[in-house]
C-alpha cells in the first residue's frame, strides 16, 4: 500500500499506522462485503496544476530523489512520499467519478498524506496537496458540475481549501474548526471576495463542542444553505481530530457525533443531487478513535446502521449553539435569504 510508504516517523503524528488501524478494523468487521475498493492512480501534475503552481509541482517532484527532506517545519517527507501525495489525490478523483457518474452512491477516500492546510505554492500542517480542492476543481472542470459543496469538519481550519475557492461563488465552503488554533485563520469575517463573497462560512468554535453542539449547528447553519446553494456534488474533508480523545484538539465529539454528522450530509447530498456524497480523510490522530469514528461513518454510508441526529442534537448547550448561529447570520444573512 503505497500510502503507507510516506514515511514521517513513528513519533510524527501523521504517520503509517493511522491507516494501518482503519484498515485492520475494516478488515476485523467485515465491510469488504458491502464495500468496493477503487484502486487509485496517480494524479497528473496537469491535475494538479488545476490548484497548485506548476513551480510547486516540479519542487515536490525533486524530492523522489531524497531519502528524506522536509517542505515545513512539521511536514517531513521522503522519497517515496511524491508518488503517495498524487496517490491521494488521485484516489479521490477516482471516488468522485465514480459517485459522478453513478457507478457509486458514496465513498470515502482514505488516503494520506492529507491535504487542507496546502496551499497552491505551499506545503503546510502534514499537507503536500490539497487533495479536496483539486477533486473540487476536477468535479468543475472536468466533469462539468456548476456547483460543489465542501464540507470541513477537522479540527484545524483548512486555509488551503479556502483559498482556492475564496473568489469562487460555484463551490460553496464551510468549515468549523477550533478558534484560536492551527493554522490561525478561519474567522467569521472570512467570507470570501469577489464574486466569491458569501461562498465562504467559517464557524471557529471555542474548545468543549461536542457531539450534540456539531449536530445542532450543522442542522441549523448547514442544512439550510446547503439546500439554498443545491450542490451537485458534497465533498467532506474528514477530520477525526474533533474526538475528544485527540492529542492535537480539544472538542469533544464521540463515533456517535461522527454518524449523525455523516447522516446529515447524507440527507442534503440525497436531496440535493442524488445522493452524491465523498468524504476524504484529513486529521485524527488517536488511533484508536479513529478507528472507532471511520468505522461509524463507514456504517452510516454503506447502510449498517442509520442514526437519528434529531435525537442527539436536542442535548445541545444551547448558549454555545446561539453564539454561534448569531455570528454566522450577522454576516452571512445578506447572502442567504435562509439566514435573513
């Protein structure tokens, strides 16, 4: 598994052995008989030029030559990491076309390295390409869908993602993400620019968000945006560092939090575009719980199991939901007449 051969070291904490413990799991509970396996291909650097520069590319393509090298001070590579970072990307356009197409209800794409923090000239936070924002440029240019909704539940904010898109009112961005934090962007204010103005929603949460809290805001924020905005197509950049295990955040969100999350955008893929509905991994770095929350998503998508969020988003602490709604309609209202 050529994911596996980026090699950060044992003590990075993006390192093999996240995958290694969502592959174990799938294989111990038996998803191989309700999931298909996409084997992926690399991307293109014309692909991936779609986002990033073409300096950027010819600079990362050096490094196959390297043992090791580094792009960022928390971004180690080596020289087999080139091939598995347009292996990621890859094996996500690979997963949209299929869902595209209809080939695929839905996917997840687990790949790694993950990819929200790069930018188009830059390495950042475990992140070489931006995998979401090239299937999202992909999905447009490509595969001629006028609209795409991505999704960005990490705990960190994925500045890349929003970066590439900030000026682009044909893909909707909306993340939440814990304020003050890694990469210390993400604020209300940031809506986007241009013609882009209002395509951009970012939620920075104060630490302690739980399960509840997620589901309240993504119902109440979400749901009704995302059905003004009617994608063609939802891509999620799956976090797993919102567990309240995580070395790396502090929220407080359990398996059961990551199913009814998964379910709701299952319901607004559904009635927006026919179920179309990809999720890629990005953070999570508690292996134990990311297992745990993979598997939970896993079995909101195939049909094993079928939360119901209404009832889990009732518990919301109402005043750390309010804050938050209030925040995001006094900037977004006059953009969206759900929030007016």
């Amino acid at each position: 598994m050529r994911y596996l051969e980026h090699a950060t070291g044992n003590n990075h904490p993006e390192n093999a052995r996240r995958l290694q413990a969502i592959f174990s799991m799938l294989d111990q509970d038996g998803f191989s008989d309700c999931c298909l396996t996409i084997k992926p291909r690399p991307c293109t650097s014309k692909t991936l030029r779609l986002v990033h520069t073409a300096e950027y590319v010819a600079k990362i393509a050096a490094t196959a030559d390297l043992p090791h090298a580094s792009m960022a001070g928390d971004t180690p590579i080596c020289a087999a990491s080139f091939l598995a970072a347009r292996l990621a990307v890859g094996g996500l356009i690979q997963a949209v076309e299929q869902v595209v197409t209809g080939q695929l209800t839905n996917a997840m794409a687990l790949v790694r390295p993950p990819g929200h923090h790069a930018e188009a000239g830059r390495a950042m936070g475990f992140c070489l390409f931006n995998n979401v924002a090239v299937a999202a440029k992909y999905a447009r240019s490509i595969l001629k869908l006028k609209r795409v909704l991505i999704v960005d539940w990490d705990v960190h904010h994925g500045n890349g993602t929003q970066h590439a898109f900030e000026r682009d009112p044909s893909v909707l961005f909306f993340s939440t993400h814990q304020y003050p934090h890694y990469p210390g962007t993400g604020l209300f204010t940031e809506a986007g620019s241009g013609p882009g103005e209002g395509y951009t929603i970012n939620l920075p949460l104060s630490r302690g968000y739980a399960d509840a809290e997620f589901v309240a805001i993504f119902n109440r924020l979400l749901r009704p945006v995302a059905e003004e905005f009617c994608p063609q197509l939802v891509l999620v950049s799956a976090g797993f560092d919102i567990h309240a295990k995580d070395p790396l955040g502090a929220m407080r969100v359990t398996p059961a939090g990551f199913a009814a999350m998964t379910r709701i955008l299952m319901d607004i893929a559904e009635q927006c575009c026919n179920g179309r509905l990809v999720l890629t991994l990005e953070g999570g770095y508690q292996r134990e719980a990311l297992k745990e929350s993979v598997k939970a998503v896993i079995e909101q998508l195939t049909g094993k199991n079928r939360c119901q969020p209404q009832h889990i988003g009732k518990y919301a602490r109402s005043g750390k939901v309010k804050r938050i709604v209030q925040r995001c309609t006094g900037v977004h209202k006059r953009f969206w007449r759900c929030l007016s």
